[in-house]
C-alpha cells in the first residue's frame, strides 16, 4: 500500500481571524505557502500564509 504524498494545511489570514483549509506536497513545496485570497470578512483580498 502506498503513502498518500499530499497533506493538509490551514492558510491563515494575515488581518483577521479566517482560515483556509487546502492541500499541498510537501516534496515539491517544502517551503511553507503564501498566497492571495479573497477574505470575507473584511471583503477584499489579503495575503494568506500557511501555519502547522
């Protein structure tokens, strides 16, 4: 049976409180994420980063 090679992480708003929950791997990126996503609580786009 094989090992699954994608795990879950939560992407935290760097201005308020909401989180995102996704998947990545971590052998192609072993660094931690960072992205731009929409926040609904304060309706606009913040960065997102990712925390374990």
């Amino acid at each position: 049976m094989a090992k699954k090679g994608r795990i879950q992480v939560k992407l935290r708003s760097t201005e308020s409180a909401y989180m995102y929950v996704t998947t990545k791997n971590p052998k192609k990126t072993p660094a931690r994420m960072e992205l731009r996503k929409y926040d609904p609580m304060l309706k606009r786009h913040v960065q997102f980063k990712e925390e374990k």
